[in-house]
C-alpha cells in the first residue's frame, strides 16, 4: 500500500508540473518561473507540440491516469489487487521513455535545458522505480506463498 | 490513511496557490511591461511598424514577432521567401511586422537592432539576418550585440549612426508600444498574425500554402 500511496503523491506532483506547463503553452501564464529563460525557449520551440497538442498536455493525461490508478488501488476493493501497480508501472514506463526523447531533444538538439522539464524527469523516473519494485514485490510475495491446496 | 489523503490534498492546495500566483501577475505584468521602465512616446505609439508589400495591396497581414522565439524564425526561413514572393511581390499582400518581445535573453536586443537597421531603411535585411542566424547567438548565453553589429555590417547599415542608434536605445519606446498594442488586440504568443483586423489562427501552422489560401478566399469573397 505504501508504494501506492508513494505513487499518487508524486503523480500529483508531476500533474501540477504539467498543469503549470501546459497554462503558459495555452497563454494563461506569460512567463515561466525558470531563471535564465531557457524554459520559454524550450517550451516555443517546435518540439513544444506533438500533433498540434502541447507535450505538457500529454503529461497532463498521463498523470492524471497514473493518479487514478494509484488511487483506485488504495480503495479496499482493490488493495489485494496486483493490476493497480502494474498498470501504474506500465504508465510510467511509457512516460520514462518519452521522457527520455525529450531530454535528448534538449540537450542534444536545443541544446537547453527547462527547469520544469527536468522536475517532470525526476517524477516520473521515481515514478517508474516505485511502481516496478512495488510490482516486483507482489511477485515474489505471491510465489513464495502460494495459495494453500485443499482436499486430499 | 487520513494522513496520506491530508498530504495530498496539502500538495494540491499549495501548487494551486503557487499556479495561481504564477498566473495572476501575467495581466499586470504584461500591462505594466514587465522589462525594464520605458517612456512610451505619441510618436512611438504612432509608428505603426515596418511594411513590405504595395500600399495598395487588398490584403494585410500584420505580424507580432519575436526575433529569438524560434517558431518565428523557423516561419521566417522557411516560410516567408515563398509568402514574400508569391503574395507580397505579386501586390496581393502587404506585410507589417510588428514586435512583440516575448522575454528571452536577447529578444529586446535583436528587437532594437532591427529598429536600429529599420532607421537607416535596412529593416528587412536586417530582420532576415537574425532570423538566419537565429541558431547562433539564440541559444548562446553571451551578448550577442557584437554578433548583431557584424550582421547590420552585412546588411549595408552605416555602424557608427548604428551604434549611436543601438547605445541609446533610442527605439525602446516603440517596443514598448507594439508589445503593449500586441496585449490590447489579444497576442499571447508568437507569430501571431492578423489578416485584414482580424486575428487568423494557423491549427497546422501558419504556412505558405495557408497563407495563399485564406488570402484566395478574401479575394475570392471580394470579387
């Protein structure tokens, strides 16, 4: 449960990132908080949208499901369950490497780098490495202790 | 359980506020300009910005730019030769661009360059030098006003009546004033272009064949 618990926070922290985000790209917000403007220039770049949709948008989404998730495998009904866990590391797998291709796209291809961007890096990697020991664990637990055989 | 639900909603709360801050300050900053303090003249208002294109063109499109925002020179380079000669050149458009400085390290600089340039009548030239080599000094952290004083001697610019131009900021004001007409008529990015008065949305991105079509159907509509 502690691992779920672990996985929705940081969900949460990685939606509200993507919430602030995907505000400036729709012109809610003027300027991003970043320090040396690199976020504004990474963020208008044309690596900002994919299919005419900002990226923050899809981390928006992404989030959001993985809060769902987390959240859903807290309730009683659930709890005994292994697919919240799954499910959730499955997202953030998905997430990690899209991550990835967006932190190659700074570095290597912008060559700068949004704070903001990298907060979002961090959650998801940490994300990632909950939600795959949590599911790890349930393994190991459900293979050394077999559910008990009865009759003769 | 209760203590984990209290922490969640601790950490919505607080980013809500934070979000919340973060936005509030936009309408007042961009109202207040946000960049350093500049007296705003009747005749910096009154400048209406740089066109290209016969005065008689049945079509405007004004342009609210920012030279290091890279969706406006990836439009520029890209983009504009095809626009400029197909439309501008054809007499059916006349261009106006307007600034619309969005913040970066060197958008003010590049923006007083160009007007430094526009004085001397080599607005344009200038323009499609910073946008060329926008890759060079947009992402470098240094000054770039030596880089821009080599591209103003490339575009034929007379440097010392450039320098004295650029020392002075003498057209800080007009910056100030396009970007503060740019919030009026509802800019909040760039490139943002108008078509006749009215703010004209690219959903695939503001291109050339984009162009030809939306000025077809205003002549189309005319005729």
């Amino acid at each position: 449960m502690r691992h779920r618990q672990a996985i929705a926070l940081l969900a949460l922290v990685g939606f509200c990132i993507a919430l602030y985000l995907w505000m400036y790209k729709i012109g809610i917000i003027g300027r991003l908080q970043c320090g040396t403007g690199t976020c504004e220039y990474v963020q208008t770049s044309r690596y900002g949208t994919l299919f005419g949709v900002p990226v923050a948008f899809y981390g928006m989404v992404g989030y959001a499901v993985i809060f769902a998730v987390a959240l859903a495998g807290l309730q009683p009904a659930f709890a005994d369950r292994r697919w919240p866990t799954t499910v959730a590391a499955a997202c953030a797998v998905g997430g990690l490497l899209f991550t990835l291709y967006l932190t190659y796209i700074e570095l290597f291809v912008l060559h700068a780098i949004c704070r903001w961007c990298v907060g979002s890096a961090i959650v998801i990697t940490l994300i990632a490495v909950v939600a795959i020991g949590g599911a790890l664990r349930r393994e190991r637990r459900a293979v050394s202790s077999p559910v008990p055989r009865t009759g003769p | 359980m209760k203590r984990f639900y209290a922490l969640l909603g601790l950490v919505a709360v607080v980013a809500a506020v934070l979000i919340w801050k973060a936005s509030r300050p936009q309408t007042a900053a961009l109202a207040a300009g946000d960049s350093p303090p500049v007296t705003v003249t009747a005749a910096d208002s009154a400048f209406r910005g740089f066109t290209l294109g016969s005065d008689s063109a049945p079509v405007e499109v004004v342009e609210y730019a920012d030279f290091q925002c890279p969706h406006c020179a990836e439009f520029a380079v890209v983009q504009f030769p095809t626009i400029r000669d197909q439309l501008i050149n054809a007499g059916r458009v006349r261009w106006r661009f307007r600034d619309f400085p969005l913040g970066f390290a060197w958008s003010r600089l590049s923006a007083l360059a160009s007007q430094c340039a526009g004085e001397q009548g080599k607005f344009w030239e200038m323009s499609d030098a910073l946008y060329q080599r926008q890759s060079d000094w947009g992402r470098n952290p240094k000054n770039p006003t030596g880089m821009f004083h080599d591209l103003a001697r490339a575009a034929g610019v007379d440097l010392g009546k450039y320098d004295g131009c650029m020392d002075a900021q003498r057209y800080a004001g007009r910056l100030e004033a396009s970007r503060q007409e740019g919030i009026a008529r509802g800019v909040n990015g760039t490139p943002t272009f108008f078509v006749n008065g009215r703010l004209r949305e690219f959903p695939r991105g503001p291109t050339s064949d984009a162009f030809l079509a939306v000025v077809d159907s205003i002549l189309r509509t005319r005729s």
